[in-house]
C-alpha cells in the first residue's frame, strides 16, 4: 500500500487513512518488531517536538 494523501485540513478520513496504512505496515511484522517500529518513530516524533520548543525559545 502507497503512503497515504492528507488533505490541508486533516479530516477524520485522513485518520482513517492513516490508521489502514499503518495497519498494513504492521501486519506481518513479529511483536518485537512491531514494538521497535512504534518506539523508533515515537522517538523520531519526540526529537521533533523537541527541535520545535528550541526554536520557539
């Protein structure tokens, strides 16, 4: 399955869209592996955050 569109206004089809993408991503996928998928983008998203409050300040 493609990367998903979202559209300028993030609607909840743009959720529903997401939430089926990332389902297919992880179907296959062992707990382990699935679990170091969700960590490894839950720390890219923080690092985000972070770099964001910097800027800000």
């Amino acid at each position: 399955m493609k990367k998903p569109i979202l559209s300028p206004d993030f609607t909840i089809e743009d959720i529903h869209k997401l939430r089926e993408y990332n389902y297919y991503q992880t179907k296959d996928m062992t707990p382990q592996e699935r679990m170091d998928y969700y960590n490894s983008r839950g720390m890219e998203v923080h690092r985000e955050i972070q770099l964001r409050k910097l800027q800000k300040a």
